[in-house]
C-alpha cells in the first residue's frame, strides 16, 4: 500500500506491507505479470512500515503510468469485495484535486455536482481545503485514560481565500458546517481568538467530550467505529447521550456504517 512518495527523483516511497514479517531489508519485491516493475527494501519504520526505492529506468512520468496500470484503488479492509474499475471515481470526492491522502475523506463521497449546486443556489458558501486524510484515523483507542492516547496526525492546507471566506461567514453570524471530522481538526486548530488564518501543517488536535469549539458550528459525517477517537469528536460537538441514541437508531435501521455509508448532520 503506497502511502507517501518521499523522493521522486529517486523513486523513494513509504509503504505498508502484507506479511510484513516476509519483507526484509535487502529483499526485492517483483510487481506484474511480467514483472516490469522492481522494487528494493531499504528501511523498517514500523511493524508492518518499508521504505521502498522503485527501480525503474523510464521516466517520471512512465513511472507514475507504470504505477496506475499495475496498482488499484486500495478500499478499507472491511470492503468485502474485489476492487472495480468504478472505484477509482467512487471512492473519491468529486472536488478531490491534490494528491496525497492515504483514504478518501468519507463524509464528502456523499456529495455531487448536482447537490453541490442546489446548496449554492440556496445561497450557501463552499470553502474548500487540501486534507490528506492519514492512516490513523482508523486507530482504535486502547488506553483506559483517553488522555494517554497518541493522536496521530493529519496534513491541512488552508489557503488566504479559504481563510478571508470562512471568517467573512463567521463574521456574519452565518454556521460553519464542517465535511468531515479532519476537516473539524483542520478548523478548529487553524483558528486563534475566534479567526482562521491561512496555513499548512499537521494537526494533532484531540476533540472528545469538555471540547470548546472555536470555529465549528455543524457536522456532516459517516457513522463512525465503536471505541474510536471520530466517535469522541462527534460526542463533544453533539450531547453523547444524543449521539448513542442516534447510533441506536441506525443500528436498529440497518443505515451502512464507515466508507460508502449513511451519513448524518450534526447541529
């Protein structure tokens, strides 16, 4: 599973592998049929984390086509069926621009071009952010004291327009509704006295319940794991007494949990 390209010139990649106690340093790793693509182990930096330089002589861009021709649409795990061409567009936003997240942000798959036009045409404001959505988001939290719990960290960018869009809208007393809970951590730790300023970075934020929201006013978001730190951010936005009702509730009516699932609104 690529993960992030650290060096294009010289086809360095940090990867997760699978069984990672078979993939050792020095090991070469042969892609296709006709093994046309070659890769060499250089580094463990995790359990189951390489780093791996691709030996391919063509160029940059004959790579980056390699790549797309032999790899696929990595969908989570619990996804149990084979991965279809159509997953290359339905597994992604359709305003999705920069490259770069290791999942898609799920709660904007729910939007399209048509939906997005009608809220406009009502008058409502879409600001847009680079998120790179990072594997720790699927992190359980197995600590008895949440305040143990190592946040992992997300990439955002905000750009000056994005910033001068949302605080004009703040400023007119008009709701925030964040796309996502990275986009709450993006908001909520790019904001200093109540204004957003534009900015690129990692957020480790921790939002769970006694949280002061600066920034974020509404949610819409999936149904999220048990036992996960999504599930503590959307507690402290919302009553969590509301929230456990709610997610009886969708027990209950059989609504899709996770990626490709229901989603609701949080005011």
């Amino acid at each position: 599973f690529l993960l992030r390209e650290l060096n294009s010139e010289t086809r360095l990649w940090d990867v997760l592998v699978d069984p990672a106690r078979k993939i050792r340093i020095g090991n070469k790793l042969y892609f296709g049929d006709d093994e046309s693509l070659v890769a060499e182990v250089i580094d463990n930096t995790t359990s189951r984390g390489r780093t791996l330089r691709f030996l391919y002589d063509g160029s940059y861009e004959e790579f980056r086509k390699k790549l797309n021709e032999l790899g696929e649409t990595p969908l989570p795990k619990y996804i149990k069926r084979e991965v279809e061409p159509e997953d290359a567009d339905r597994y992604q936003t359709i305003y999705a621009k920069n490259e770069g997240a290791v999942a898609a942000p799920t709660a904007g798959l729910h939007f399209t071009q048509d939906l997005l036009a009608k809220l406009q045409q009502d008058g409502i404001e879409i600001a847009t952010l680079t998120l790179h959505v990072g594997l720790g988001t699927f992190q359980p939290v197995k600590v008895d004291n949440i305040l143990d719990h190592q946040m992992h960290a997300e990439y955002f960018e905000f750009s000056e327009h994005t910033a001068k869009q949302v605080n004009r809208a703040k400023q007119s007393d008009r709701k925030i509704v964040s796309v996502g809970t990275t986009s709450v951590r993006a908001l909520e730790t790019a904001v200093c006295d109540g204004q957003l300023y534009p900015q690129s970075g990692d957020t480790e934020i921790f939002i769970y319940p006694g949280f002061q929201f600066q920034m974020v006013d509404a949610l819409i978001t999936n149904f999220h794991l048990p036992k996960s730190t999504l599930l503590m951010l959307i507690s402290a936005l919302a009553d969590r007494a509301l929230i456990m009702d709610t997610y009886r509730q969708a027990i209950a009516e059989k609504y899709r949990f996770y990626s490709y699932g229901d989603a609701m609104l949080i005011l």
